[in-house]
C-alpha cells in the first residue's frame, strides 16, 4: 500500500512540475535558513566542556571602587578578571583540586623552518591548565607545578604552530627561541578548538586558542605583560608586571576546578572569610559579590551569545512559517485541483482514512525533499556565513577567527524541522481532500 | 466604474482557507519587512557615522621589535623620519592604537584631583605632533602639539612624568565644560599621565575614537608623548595623498619589511579595511535582515500567484459564462485584482498590528529604539504593489478565457 501511495505522490508531482518545484522550494529555503542560523546560535551558546560544568568555576570578586560597576554595560557583575593579590590568595588556599591563574601575552617566535619572525599569542599559564580544561595532547604533556615557580624554560605548542614551525613532526625536546629566550618544548597539543573560548572571554569570545603556553613564572621573569585587558581603575603605577602585581588593576583569569558540593562550599565561605578580612583592611568598597559560576553560568553572564543572533533564530523561524503556510496554500490548491481522481477512488470503495493518508505521504514526500535540499542550502548558508565573518588573523580584528561548523545538530535540527513542516503542511490539505464527497464529482463527469 | 466587492466578498467567504493562508503570509511578511527595514537603517547609519578622519587616504604599520637588541624610541623616531620622506605621504604619525579598530585605551578625565566619582571615561592616546595632519582631523579652537612638546615614551619604571598639555575633542569638552569653555582650562587624569593638572590648549572639531561600539566613540583625549612600547610594538599612522594609497602602502610595506633586522612589521592595513573589520557584525546583520526579507518577500509572491492560478483554474467555467454573457477581459481582470487587493489589504491590517507588537517587544527585550510609525505607512503601500503585481499574471490569464468554455463541459 505504502509503495503504492508513493508511487501515486511521485506521478502527482511529475503532473505538475512547476508547483511542486515552487514547494520543494519554499519548503528548502524555510529549512535551509532556520538551520543556517539555528546552527550558528549553537555554535555559540554552547558549552564546550559541559562534561565538567559541575567541577569548574571561575573565580570573580568585586574589587572596584564605591563609586561605579566594573563594567557600565553589566554593573551586576564583578570585573571579569582578578587581581594578583587576591587571584594570588585563592591559588594558594589548598581548596580546589585543580586550579589556574593565567593571561594572554604576545611573543616573538623564531626558529625551526620558519624564516621570518613569528609574532604568536602566548598563554601564561599554571600547570594545571592542560588537565583541568581536558586539553588532548598529540606529543609528550604539560609541565609540573615546579615548573611554574622555578620557572623552567619550557613550552607547550598548539598542533598549528607545530605544524608550521616543524611540519607537525614530533618536535618535543627541541628548543625554541620565543621573545629572545630558549624554551624546551615539552608538549604539542591535538587540535584543540574549544568555542566559545570560555577561560577567557576577555581577548574576543571566538577566538582561537593561543598558539603557544608558557609556565606562570615567566610573567615576573620576563616581566610579560598581558596582550589581553588590564582594567584599572586607581591611580597608581602600572606599567610593569611587578608593578601590576601590586596595584589594584584586575587583568589575571582565575579557573579552580572543585570535585564536590563540599569543595565548592568550603570554597565559597573561604572566599567571604576574605572579602570580610581585606574590607576591614580597606578594600572592597562595594557590596559584596563574590562569585564562583560554572561554564554555563560565566558564558550566560557575559552575554556570548549576541542579541543579534537571537532575534535572527526568531526571523528564521517566521520565514519558515511564512514558506510552510504557502506550502499548505499551495498544496491543497493542488490537492483539491485532483478531488474529482480523489472521488473517483471513494466511489470504488476507498475509505476517506486511505484517501487522506494517500495525500499524507504525498506530502511526506515534498518535505522530505525539501528538508533534504534545506539542509545542502544551509551548508551553503554556512559557508556564506564563514566568509561574511571571516576575521583577519594578522591583526587580531574582524568577525570569528573560528565558529562551530556545521555539525550534527545542524542535521537533527534539519529532521525535527522537517517532521514539523510535514505535520504543518500535510495534514490539513489531506484532511481536507478525505472530506470530499465522491458524488458530488462524480455527477459532473 | 463599479469593483462589486460584495459577490467578490461572498465568493471568498464561501472559499475561505487559500485567503486567509495568503492573509496570514503578507502579515508576517508586512511585520518582518518593517522591522526589517528599520533595524537596517540603524546599521547602516552606524557603520556610516561621521569619523572627522580621512579614512580613505590613511594605512596604518604596526611595528614589533623582534630581539634585545631592539631600541623602541630609536626605532621610532628612525621609522618616521623615513616615513615623511616619501614621496605621495602627507604626514605621519605614531599612536599608541589607531582609531576604528575596536581597541584602544581609557581614562578617566576629572575636573578636580583624584576625583574618581566623577571620571569621565575617555579614549587616551599617545601621538606626536603630526597626529593632527596625520589623522586628518580639524582644530575646532586652540592649537595642536608643538614638536619641542612631545615627551619620550612612558618609562617602564613606573614613574611618569606628566605631560602638562591636551588636546580633547568637542564632545569630551561639552561633557567637561558643559558651558562651552574648555579651551585653557585644567585637566585631571585617573593614571598621572598628565601633570595635574595639565591645560587643554585645543580641541578637536570631532573624531571618531577606537572603539566602535562605545556610545561615547568620540570622546577623546590626547597626550604629546611617543606611544608606550607594549610588546613592544608601535603603530605608525600613514596619510597619503588622494589616490596614491594603496601605491604607497606597497612602497613602504616592502621597504619597513627590511630596513631594521631588530623588529618585524606585523601588519599594514588600509585604515578603511581595518575600520571594516570593525563594523563586520552591523554589516553583516543588515546582510542577513535584506536577504531573509527579500526572500520573504518572493515567497510571499509565490502564495499570491498560486492563490489566484487555483482560482483562475477552478473557476474557468463561471469566467467562461460572465464573458458568454456580456464582461468584458478588464472586468475579469479588476474581478481578480481586487479580489487580491481585498486579502492583501486583511493581511496589511494584521500585519500592521504585528509590527508594532514585534516592535514594542524588540525594544523592551533587545534595547531596540521604538519603531517609528512612518515605517509603517511606507510598508503598507509596498505590500499592496507586491500583491497586484504577483495577482497580475493569473488576472490576465483569466480574462483571456474564452467564452465558449462555459457551453462546454469539463
């Protein structure tokens, strides 16, 4: 029976090619873009580590003057960084399993095959970073806490900078010169491209990760300063790191990784213990608002995901419901347009159930199609989308260095929006066309 | 001339489900459209505010020393004597971040020492005394740096010494000295750049600073100082004569590549690409709002189309039998134009109501301006074209229907 209505729809669309490409069509661009742009929020409301949004937590606390938020746009919040004291204070507190201080600084890479100097964006960082962030190592690993106080000279290499350095050999062991001073490379990462850049947002939120990692120590050795914010607010010398370390400006990413409730409590109060102890000191004019917040709960906080790209979901979404109803405008035009073959067929015994699942799968076929064609339109979208956004690595500006392609959700989404089209578009023609009385068609033949 | 919209009302009314389908699509279409059109319009006015640079004439080099053996101000000061010697450059200048490029410094500037409850938060930059020529900006009052003025870099010491004039822009001034007398006054700084207090000796007509999406893009402030050598890097502003740009970008480009072993140039950018780059997320959403819209729009045209092709065909025979007994094409034709023109209209009416819904609810969640109603009146017209155009065809084709038809059977 099923190959039977099929073979009916597929002849009921070669009758009329022209409408039923006007479907096909509408139905494909209706899909095509609520995916392209479903696909896009994805990519950027996602949490790219959500295995562990139970045990990571960034750690903010307001340390701004009385007089005015950190940020003008979300007062609400903390600065989205520490300062040295107080980032300095919880790293050595003993809570957390794990734990990062960390800022972005630029560097100066010569060597391996490389002919001209390499300007790169380098991670200072502690060595927890690589197994807290879940961070996949194509050769060798990370450094020891040692390292970070000693500091050693040693350097982890993203796979890109790998790649163009030393072709993607295994160069663990060798020696880089980077910003006038040899590091031994002790680890190459996998490609590692975690989006949104969650542990730090304050660089661009899609940007991608830093092509190299340097132990903490460096910063005060070499005095790095951070290539990322350094928000200041008191009137004070901060043109160095010593400087810096000592000054109220906040410019250091702290990330603590707690196994359990009992952690992250212990954290919390350790936290309020201190607020409480420097605010006696002096400090912490406002009130209080000492925050540990999750992945999810940190990317919410700052917004990554742009208003414009909602109100584009929404668009999407009243385009798809402007091509399903002329879809089902166009459909039952049709459908009615074959109600005297339909009378026909009730007169010789169908019943209105066959009848109407006969017009059913004719129009389970046309979405299937046009979810099908939605979903080779919106790679094409996506690849237009890519292009419109493509920002210019060199300077650092423009769109997204990189966004989530288009991924399995793409294709789920594509599906679900494709059962709906048909349930939206089919029933209500088919429903229809299962009403017609045989008789009345059958008079005019 | 009469339209016999009753007979046309009941034939609908009788038949209501393809009207109401289409109804329903130029009211969604009629919502989108306007709001569309409206948030377009903010983009575009953004992306095309006044800068008072001239953009189209400057690139920008950023500089990076490479090794120990790299002497920032030396460097500095050998670069730009280069720079002002080529010919096709008008002038040149360091600055601590070139403007419209989405990052830059702040300050707080205040009337009174140390008085941070009341900072205003201002772009700060760090030029030398061609910034002005190099910017292409004008003087409103006063005078720019003088040469002798300019002070060495920032010392990586930490103890400043401060520069004891500025030049601000007049929406800084205005914020300052809301009575329109800044020019000779005193300035406070929230860094202890500047002496305190150091004078404002001119204000800038207007500028665009370096963050684009900052409310307050053009408040600025200036200080005569070589930029502080972060990295250590420098931008050079390059202005060029009209036209010769992009010649002169390569000339300069290839020659700074390898004039000094002890730095690397980073990059050099066109000022127009880079304030581009900038803008990429307004443009891009204007992009998106006209092509979603327009499509919008050409579906919506294919419901009205195939609407009255069904009608056309359905009614063949009661067409066949009006001209048998006496109509003319033109009143088949008006039959179905404004048989159009009446469902059009229902879906303008609910799609009015839409967009203002969509409207009010865009600025209360999204921080949209309210929808100005104008909008609305220039919309309503442009769907009711769209409408008799896409009924136009199938109008047509009705009317030549020939009478016969109605004395044959199907």
């Amino acid at each position: 029976m099923l190959r039977y209505y099929l073979r009916l729809a597929l002849k009921s669309f070669a009758r009329d090619p022209g409408a039923t490409a006007l479907m096909l069509f509408a139905i494909a661009l209706g899909i095509g873009v609520c995916v392209m742009t479903l696909t896009v929020y994805h990519a950027m409301s996602s949490n790219p580590i959500w295995w562990k949004n139970d045990r990571l937590y960034a750690i903010t606390l307001d340390s701004w003057p009385a007089e005015r938020p950190a940020n003008i746009d979300l007062p609400h919040l903390p600065p989205t960084q520490l300062t040295y004291t107080d980032a300095n204070y919880f790293f050595n507190s003993g809570i957390p399993e794990r734990k990062v201080l960390m800022y972005q600084a630029t560097g100066v890479v010569l060597s391996g095959r490389a002919s001209k100097p390499l300007k790169i964006n380098t991670r200072i960082t502690t060595a927890d970073f690589f197994p807290m962030f879940d961070v996949p190592f194509q050769y060798g690993n990370g450094w020891s806490a040692r390292a970070d106080t000693g500091p050693e000279a040693l350097i982890v290499l993203s796979h890109d900078l790998n790649e163009r350095l030393f072709g993607g050999l295994n160069s663990v062991g060798r020696t880089i010169r980077w910003s006038n001073h040899d590091f031994r490379i002790v680890g190459v990462l996998e490609p590692w491209m975690p989006q949104p850049k969650f542990y730090d947002l304050t660089v661009g939120s899609f940007n991608e990760p830093e092509a190299a990692y340097l132990p903490w120590g460096w910063s005060k050795a070499l005095q790095l300063l951070s290539s990322g914010s350094i928000h200041c607010w008191k009137v004070e010398p901060a043109n160095t790191v010593d400087e810096l370390m000592s000054s109220e400006c906040a410019w250091i990413q702290m990330w603590v990784e707690l196994p359990d409730a009992d952690a992250r409590t212990r954290m919390q109060a350790l936290m309020d213990t201190y607020w409480n102890e420097q605010r006696k000191r002096g400090r912490f004019q406002r009130p209080r608002n000492n925050r540990l917040s999750n992945v999810n709960e940190w990317l919410e906080d700052h917004q990554v995901v742009q208003n414009d790209n909602r109100l584009l979901v929404g668009l999407a979404f009243a385009f798809l419901s402007v091509c399903l109803l002329n879809t089902i405008g166009l459909l039952l035009a049709k459908f009615l347009n074959g109600a005297p073959v339909a009378g026909v067929r009730r007169a010789l015994g169908a019943s209105r159930l066959h009848i109407f699942l006969q017009h059913l799968i004719q129009a389970g076929v046309l979405a299937l199609a046009g979810a099908l064609l939605g979903l080779g339109l919106s790679a094409v979208f996506l690849w237009g989308v890519r292009i419109l956004y493509g920002s210019d690595p060199q300077t650092g500006r423009g769109g997204y260095q990189a966004l989530a392609h288009f991924d399995s959700i793409g294709i789920a989404w594509a599906i679900a929006l494709a059962v709906v089209a048909v349930i939206i578009t089919g029933l209500y023609p088919a429903w229809r066309i299962g009403r017609v009385s045989p008789a009345r068609h059958l008079k005019s033949q | 001339m009469r339209l016999h919209v009753r007979p046309i009302l009941s034939a609908m009314l009788r038949n209501w489900t393809g009207p109401v389908l289409v109804a329903a699509q130029i009211s969604i279409t009629l919502a989108v459209l306007i709001n569309a059109v409206y948030i377009v319009k903010q983009r575009v006015d953004r992306i095309g505010r006044p800068t008072g640079i001239d953009v189209e004439n400057i690139f920008v080099i950023r500089s990076v020393g490479v090794n120990d053996k790299y002497a920032h101000e030396a460097a500095m000061r050998a670069d730009l004597a280069y720079l002002r010697g080529v010919t096709g450059v008008v002038a040149a200048a360091p600055i601590s971040s070139p403007p419209l490029t989405g990052r830059g410094d702040r300050i707080g500037v205040m009337l009174k020492f140390d008085d941070h409850a009341h900072g205003i938060v201002t772009h700060y930059y760090e030029v030398d005394d061609q910034a002005l020529a190099a910017l292409g900006v004008r003087l409103a009052a006063g005078r720019f740096f003088q040469a002798n003025e300019v002070l060495p870099p920032r010392r990586t010491s930490g103890d400043v010494i401060g520069a004891p004039v500025a030049v601000i822009t007049q929406a800084l001034a205005n914020d300052l000295y809301p009575d329109g007398h800044a020019l000779g006054k005193p300035i406070y700084d929230s860094f202890g750049f500047l002496t305190a207090p150091a004078t404002i000796v001119g204000i800038i007509e207007h500028m665009h600073g370096s963050r684009v999406s900052w409310d307050k893009f053009d408040r600025i402030l200036m200080a005569p100082r070589l930029p502080f050598p972060d990295e250590p890097a420098v931008n050079y502003l390059v202005r060029t004569r009209p036209g010769q740009r992009d010649v002169v970008l390569r000339a300069v480009d290839e020659h700074m590549q390898n004039s000094n072993p002890d730095r690397m140039i980073e990059w050099t950018r066109t000022l127009e690409y880079l304030k581009n780059l900038s803008y990429v997320a307004d443009r891009n959403m204007a992009i998106f709002l006209v092509a979603i819209t327009l499509m919008l729009i050409a579906i919506t045209c294919i419901g009205i189309y195939g609407l009255a092709t069904f009608n056309v065909s359905r009614r063949a025979r009661q067409i066949g039998t009006r001209r048998a007994l006496g109509a003319q094409r033109e009143d088949i034709v008006r039959y179905f134009l404004v048989e159009n023109w009446l469902i059009t209209t229902v879906g303008v009416i609910i799609g009015c109501a839409l967009a203002l819904v969509s409207g009010y609810w865009l600025s209360t969640h999204y921080g949209l301006p309210r929808l100005d109603l104008y909008y609305l009146v220039g919309g309503i017209p442009m769907l009711w074209i769209v409408g008799q155009l896409a009924a136009w065809l199938p109008a047509r084709r009705a009317a030549a229907v020939s009478p016969a038809v109605a004395t044959r059977s199907v």
